[in-house]
C-alpha cells in the first residue's frame, strides 16, 4: 500500500475512534460509577472521556487535512527562486 492511503486511513481512523468515544460515554459511565471507587470521580472521569474524544477527532482530522493540503501543494508548479548576489 501506498504511504500516502496509509497516511489518510491512519487519520480517518483516529476521526472514528474519538466519534465512538463519543458515542460510547453515556453507555460506559453508569458501569463505571457501578464501581466504588469511582463514584466520587464521576465528572473528572467524564471530562476526561471528552478530552479523549476530542484529541482523537482533532488529531485525525488535522492529519487528513495536513496530508490533503500538502498534496495539493506539490502538485502546484513551484516558482523559481532566484538568489541575488550583492556587491560587497
């Protein structure tokens, strides 16, 4: 496979990843309080589901973009860049 597919199925997967984060909280967190321990820390364990959530879609998403835009940005013709040299 090619790196770049490679690269844009690695970010797709951190997107879906934090969405079933999402999507899993409210069903995971009466089992999680069910625990004793637990029970004390509901929110900080819920604030920190969301953060997971997230950075994952975050990341996923940062990284589809960054590969796509730098993609684009190569297939552009680059301009020559011609250096002067000055008189000393």
């Amino acid at each position: 496979m090619d790196k770049n597919k490679i690269q844009i199925i690695w970010g797709a997967a951190l997107v879906m990843a934090g969405l079933g984060v999402f999507y899993r909280i409210p069903q995971v967190m009466p089992k999680i309080m069910s625990i004793e321990a637990f029970v004390n820390a509901e929110g900080i364990i819920r604030f920190c589901f969301y953060v997971l959530g997230v950075l994952l879609v975050y990341g996923g998403a940062k990284k589809i973009y960054d590969h796509l835009h730098n993609r684009h940005n190569r297939s552009l013709p680059q301009p020559e860049i011609r250096h002067k040299i000055q008189p000393k």
